[in-house]
C-alpha cells in the first residue's frame, strides 16, 4: 500500500494538555507517527512518498477563512501580546457558548482562541499550521492517487483531523483531513463518498462538516457520548439533517465492548456504506480502540486490528486511508500497520 507521509508532523509539539481537570503532559505525541513508520518500514509494506505541493484552496473547501487565516497567523499573535509566550504554548480559556455571539470577530487573540476551538485539550505551538498544513496535503495527496488507479493509500501524518470542524479545533485536530480526502474525491467527479470513522471517539468534526450533504455518507462506530469525549455530539438519533437526512450513522457503543461487539456494528456501518453506493471510501483510521489504550475504553487486541482491514477491503473501494487517534504509543504502529496489512491481503 502507497504511503504519503508527513515529514514535518514533528514540528507540532504540544508540552502540556489540559485533562481532568489538571495540566498534563500531551497523550497526542510525534512517536505516535515516527513508531507506525518504523513498522511500516520494517514490513516493506510499500512505498512511501511525500505530500505533493497543496494550493490554498484545497483546505477552503472545507474550512473557513476566517478560521484558516486564524490558524496561520496564531503563533505570531501569541508571542507577540508577550515574548515568554515563545516558551509556552497557546491554550484556549474563553467560549461563546449559548446565546452568545460569534458572528462578531473579535479583536483580543484570547477570544478569538475561543471562538474557533471547543476544548481546552489541544495545545497550539509554534508548528501547528506547518504540520496540519503538509498533513492536510498528505490526505489529499492519498486522495488523488486513489483517483489515478491506488487501491487504496495511506495518509500517514499527524496532528490527527477528525474532531476539526468547518471554523474549529479540538480532540488535538486543527485541519480535517479525512474530510479533505472526501472532498477531494468529490471535487474530482466522483459522485457520493463515505467516510467510515472507527476511531474510539466520535469524529464530530467530520459530521458536522458533511450533515447537511446527500453527497458524502458518515458513519462512525465509537463509544458512546453520554460518557466519553467529545460527549455533545455521537448520538445515534443524529441521522442528518436537509438535503442529508439518513447519510449520517452513529453506532455509538458501552464502555468497555470488546471486538465481536464492535465488529458486529463495523458490519453494520459497512452495509451502510453499500446501501449508499459510494463510489470510494475514507477511513478515519483511529487505533485508541485498542484494550492498552491510556484515554479510551474498548478491549480491542492487536490481532484484531488484521481482521478490522480484511472486513474494510472487502467493501470493494477504492480507500484512503487517514491516520487519526491511538495514544498506546508501544503498539500504535502495529495496531495501525495491522489495519493496513490486512486490507492487504483482502484486497490482493
């Protein structure tokens, strides 16, 4: 399988988080994508490329402006209200919650912080918009050589893209790249796209961005939000809404589910998928359901992770595959070149 990898993934380097309550060092780290790298390496798994060059208006299919120029010039602002700000990075602390406004653009770097993100988990540094941004190419770049004939590639970069939305950051993402891919399908003629997100938790970037569109299925399979992050979106009553009623499918499942459970709703999703007649598939492709993970909850085992691909390969898509969350980061790279290989040996 072609691999786009993201050299510059490195440059976003969060030092601390906040969770539960109390500043801690950050589960989303550059080992995560430096072991799935080595692991892919050692299985010679196959080639693995960079990003080609990505113009500005790829990422405004899917994002704001206002919230891309945000993005690009953060760090500057940041350092440039205090020079020590150099030395730490930026975190939100102000929210336009309900009834509140956020039409308005306001002035202060604080509130601006605020209103283009949702947590206060996803540290802004110094190379964020460098890493989304090549990241943001790589799934692209994935996309256009599933176009061009690829089976199916590989979007090898972090920071992870799922929870971004059209104008926000959270759940460590800052660009939505399985969203990127899926438009990028879409933008080259393909007529409907499903994105299959299989990370512990809810993609609510990615539904946001598509649910009112009958062009782009979602589906996702992950633990339920009445208990786990990101908590105010994931419910399976969220079917869509307008002109994209019923191409949106949450499979939420208990705490705890191990893999028949959670293969049986994958199952569920992949019919879904079908009934919808994509043309091509992107796969969120989170690992965090595995049982070691430090912030999740599922008891998936790596073995599983081989069957997870084989059933993946046997919709019959053309795939982009888009690396997202994993943070058990000894077996990250297997967990994930696992996935990959068994689609592998599925697909032929």
């Amino acid at each position: 399988m072609l691999t786009i990898y993201n050299d510059r993934h490195a440059l976003h380097q969060g030092r601390f988080e906040m969770f539960r309550g109390e500043l801690v060092p950050c589960f989303e780290v550059p080992a995560r994508a430096d072991f799935v790298l080595r692991e892919l390496q050692l299985r010679g798994l196959g080639a693995i490329e960079g990003p080609q060059e990505l113009p500005a208006v790829a990422i405004a299919r899917i994002h704001s402006q206002r919230y891309l120029d945000f993005l690009a010039g953060a760090w500057q602002e940041w350092v440039a209200l205090d020079p020590a700000n150099a030395n730490r990075d930026a975190l939100p602390s102000y929210w336009p919650i309900r009834s509140f406004r956020s039409d308005v653009l306001p002035a202060s770097f604080s509130a601006r912080m605020g209103l283009f993100s949702f947590d206060a988990g996803s540290p802004l540094t110094a190379g964020t918009w460098a890493a989304a941004r090549a990241g943001a190419a790589c799934a692209i770049t994935a996309a256009r050589k599933v176009l061009q004939g690829e089976r199916a590639a590989f979007a090898l970069t972090r920071p992870p893209g799922h929870h971004a939305g059209m104008d926000f950051f959270g759940g460590y993402c800052f660009l939505n790249n399985a969203a990127l891919a899926a438009q990028a399908l879409r933008d080259a003629g393909l007529e409907r796209v499903a994105v299959l997100d299989v990370d512990y938790h809810h993609g609510n970037g990615t539904q946001s961005i598509f649910y009112q569109r009958a062009d782009v299925f979602f589906a996702s399979v992950h633990c339920d939000p009445h208990t786990e992050y990101p908590y105010f979106l994931g419910y399976a009553d969220e079917r869509g809404a307008g002109a994209g009623e019923g191409c949106n499918l949450n499979l939420p499942l208990a705490r705890g589910s191990g893999f028949p459970r959670w293969r049986t709703a994958l199952a569920q999703a992949l019919r879904a998928i079908a009934d919808f007649r994509a043309d091509a598939l992107v796969v969120s492709l989170g690992v965090d359901t595995f049982e070691g993970d430090p912030i999740s909850g599922f008891g998936l085992r790596s073995a599983d992770y081989l069957a997870i691909g084989e059933d993946i390969a046997a919709a019959g898509l053309p795939t982009v595959f888009v690396f997202e969350g994993g943070y058990a980061v000894a077996e990250v790279g297997i967990n994930t070149v696992n996935v990959l290989e068994g689609f592998g040996q599925r697909a032929g």
